[in-house]
C-alpha cells in the first residue's frame, strides 16, 4: 500500500478524483458552520460542551455523523442521515414488496426510479428530523426571537424546511462523490464528520486528566478502542468458503467445466447497518418526546439514554434481531443451492437439491450469530469501559463509530489501489 502512494498523485484520472472528492468534503463541511437564524448558537455549544444535549440519543447520534453540525445549528444539521435510513429502508422494501423488486429487474431505468423513490423519502425523513430537532430547543433558553406561539412555530418550520433543504444539497454532494470522485460519497461524508468531532472529544478528555487513576482509566479505554478496531478490521474481511466442484461437460470437441470454486460467505452479512437500524429505533422514542402531546414519553427516553443498563440491554437484542432480518431477506439458501445445481456443481460432500439448502442454511446461520455478537460486543463494550474507568467524554466514539471508520477507510484504499492496478494493467496492454 505505501509503495502504491507514490502513484495517487502521477495518475491523471485517479488525482483530478482525488482532488474532486476533498472539493466536494470541504464544501459540506462550509456548510456546517453555516448557523440558522432564531437560535443562541454559543448557549448551544455550551449546552452540548456540558453534556445536556450530548447524552441525548438524539441528539448526540445526529451531531456525531453530521461532524458537529448540529452544535452550530447549520444549515447541515440533519447531515446525511436521512438518507441513509431512506436507502435501507427502500433496499428492504425492495426486497419485501414484489412492485419495487419488478422495478428493480428493469435495468437503468428501473435503477433511477428507486433512486428518486429514496430521495423523496430522505427528504420527508430529513423534515421530521429537523422538525422534532427544532421542537426540542423550544424547551430551552436558547431561543432569540420575538414570545409568541405563532413566532415560536414559525421558527420550528423554517428551521425544519432549511434543516430538509441541507439535506437535499449533502445528497447532490454525495452522489456527485460517488460518480466522479473516489469511494462512496454518503459514507465518506459521515466519516468525515466523524473525524472532525476528534480534537474536541481529545480537548474534553484533556481537561478530566486530574488525578494518577485517571490517567490509568484512559490508558485502558485507548486500549479497548485499538482492540475494537482490530477486531473490525478483522472480521469485515472474514469468510467462511464453502468448496463447490462443477462436473466437466463435453459440448462439440470441447470440454467445459469440472473446476474447482468456493462461495465465499462473510460473517458479518449485513455490515453496520443492523448497528444503525437500532439506532434508529433507540432514537425514536427521544424524537416523539421532544412533541408536546407526546411528553409522557420522556420517562422511556431518559431510561434509553446511552451508558443505561436498560439501553445497552436493548441496543444489543435489536442488533441481533437485525442482523438475523437482514440476513434473512438478503441471503436466500435455495436460490444459491438452485443456481449451484443448474450450472451443474455441487458442495463437496452434500448432495445436490434439499440437503445442500440445509447445509447452506445451517453454515449462514451461525455465522450470523457469530457476527451479531460480534456488532452487539464492539457496539456496547466502549461504553462497559467508559462507565468503569468513569471517563466519559470518549463515548461518542463508540463501536457505531469506530466500525463505520474503519469500514469507510478499507473501502477507500481499495478502491486507490484498484484504480492503480488498473492503470498498471492499461499501461502494460499499450
């Protein structure tokens, strides 16, 4: 990899990407210091820097992968998370509902279709975001504008239709990443964000460094984090491979076939996103409280703050039932056992038809229980360490964070290094 570094900047194509995609991450992270009218931002930064909005799980998951957006109160508030929850939830129903999934077998046009579907979902999810987000700062202090129920609610729209807006213009961003630029737009931004709440997660740390048990707390939760980290690393690229020989079949004076393959089967199938669809779920309960009728829910939204028994408990039963629903409607055993048999291959040691759907059924499903207890682990065990080593200001960072960094950064080197293989191979053909 590092002698490949030497290329990033000698290769036209894969340097004007290079040079688009940071274009692209540094007008979005303008935008997030682009602060909406209506509000104290300075009493915002000073309620986050305290811990009141921070130990939301609403509000500190959104300001975490909108890189700090949302402390300014900018025009990026929302970042790019409707859109995200907007693509898995169309990629679900596409699976589930046999329309979209006829939609999706039409090819480009079929393709562009789901992908207008998904953005006018990220658009209406975007609104009710911003809008519960507003509806919550009317509780505060924060607000300087002119008393007035009319005043107050035209604030919340305004702020809320702005909040959708900034929204749209990530999404623009995003897929103009992804088609010109280098790795997938959506997900850089949210590690982009990620990576700029450092130095402030490094500044609050700094700041409790008083006494020698201190120092000792943040030694081991550093060494949980690197831990965590080469288990992600680890076991993303992890597979089971199941040996499948296809029989030789003589078709003229030629012969096909009888070679010898494998079907790779990862152990995390479904990556971070049973990590985020629990998020999700944990998060709506703090988003319905935030509406006045609805305030007796805040008693279920305090006990789901994130560091509760209560919240760590339930964060991992929905990451596991997840996990095992995503692998349930994207893996289909009897279709690859029925693909298998057509081009005339078998598993080694099964035989063909129903046998090889419970064998590949079985081998799926304890690598599904391998992976979800691997997410619920990595997803709750920088929190176990933040509550023992009482060193709280690291927590932002957890296992959610840590898995989508390392995730984003494999994915990027790969996709250099395929461009610089590439380029090899062309040179060479020349």
């Amino acid at each position: 990899m590092l002698a490949n570094l030497k290329y990033i900047f000698k290769l036209p194509d894969l340097r004007k990407r290079l040079l688009f995609t940071l274009a692209m991450i540094g007008v979005s992270r303008i935008g997030t210091f682009i602060a909406l009218p209506g509000i104290n931002t300075a009493g915002l930064k000073a309620l986050f820097a305290a811990g009141g909005a921070g130990n939301s799980s609403l509000l500190g998951f959104v300001d975490l992968f909108s890189g700090g957006a949302l402390t300014n109160f900018s025009i990026f508030s929302m970042g790019i998370i409707p859109y995200i929850n907007a693509s898995i939830i169309i990629q679900l129903m596409t699976i589930i509902m046999p329309s979209l999934k006829e939609l999706s077998q039409e090819g480009e046009s079929g393709r562009k279709q789901i992908a207008q579907y998904t953005r006018y979902l990220a658009l209406g999810l975007g609104f009710f975001q911003g809008l519960t987000v507003a509806i919550s700062f009317l509780n505060t202090n924060l607000i300087s504008i002119n008393t007035g129920y009319l005043s107050y609610w035209w604030f919340v729209v305004t702020s809320a239709l702005t909040m959708m807006g900034g929204t749209a213009f990530l999404m623009w961003i995003s897929e103009l990443v992804t088609v010109n630029g280098i790795g997938n737009g959506a997900s850089l931004i949210i590690f982009v964000g990620i990576i700029s709440r450092m130095p402030a997660y490094v500044s609050s740390t700094m700041k409790v460094l008083i006494t020698p048990s201190s120092y000792i707390g943040l030694a081991v939760l550093i060494a949980v984090m690197v831990l965590v980290v080469v288990g992600i690393v680890v076991v993303q690229d992890a597979q089971r491979k199941i040996p499948v020989q296809y029989a030789k079949k003589i078709v003229g004076n030629k012969m096909y076939g009888g070679q010898a393959t494998y079907i790779p089967l990862k152990i995390n199938q479904g990556g971070v996103l049973p990590i985020i669809f629990a998020s999700s779920v944990l998060m709506f309960p703090a988003m319905l409280a935030n509406i006045p009728f609805l305030s007796f829910l805040s008693g279920l939204s305090n006990a789901l703050r994130p560091g509760g028994i209560w919240y760590m408990v339930i964060f991992a039963a929905l990451i596991f039932f997840f996990t095992y629903f995503y692998t349930a409607i994207t893996f289909n055993p009897r279709e690859l056992a029925d693909n298998i048999q057509k081009y005339g291959g078998f598993i080694l040691g099964v035989r063909p038809g129903q046998p090889t759907v419970q064998y590949l059924d079985s081998i799926i499903s304890r690598l599904t229980f391998v992976g979800a207890t691997f997410l619920a682990i990595i997803t709750i065990l920088p929190t176990v360490t933040a509550n023992i080593t009482k060193i709280y200001t690291f927590m932002g960072l957890g296992g959610t964070a840590l898995l989508i960094m390392v995730g984003v950064a494999l994915d990027l080197m790969r996709q250099i290094d395929m461009v610089v293989v590439n380029s090899k191979y062309e040179g060479l053909i020349r």
